[in-house]
C-alpha cells in the first residue's frame, strides 16, 4: 500500500514540474503590452525552481514516512 502511495507522489512531483515548465512557456512567449517580457520569463523560471524544490520536498516526505512504515513493520511480532 505504501508502494502505491509514493508512485502516486512520484507522479504528481513530475506533473508539479510539467506545469512549472509550462507557466515558463506561457511567460516566454506571452506580448501582453502592460506585461514585459522579462517579468514574465523572471516569473517562469521562479516558477520552475519552485516546482522542483516543492517536488523535492514532498519526495523526501514520503520516502522517510515509508522508511518509518518499514521499520515499524519489522517490529511487529511474529508468532
């Protein structure tokens, strides 16, 4: 069950970094007039680094809740 879980967060980490990826694309190639460009890619690439370091962060969570899972289920007695 645990195995499910972290694949389940593996694959949301990639999608977080996918749409970071695509804010920055928008950014890139939006020609709003009040809006300058290098506000928008500063925007994209702020993103991108946010994307990857929430991704990280919740990839770290998991694998130590199911390190602690793993130990806790080599405690249970075994009759």
């Amino acid at each position: 069950m645990v195995g499910f879980l972290q694949i389940i967060i593996y694959l949301l980490c990639v999608y977080l970094v996918y749409k970071g990826f695509e804010i920055f694309q928008i950014a890139f190639v939006s020609d709003r007039e009040n809006v300058s460009r290098k506000h928008g890619v500063a925007l994209g690439i702020i993103m991108i680094i946010g994307a990857f370091v929430v991704g990280a962060g919740a990839i770290y969570m998991t694998e130590a809740q199911a390190e602690a899972m793993s130990k806790q289920m080599n405690n249970i007695p075994k009759f």
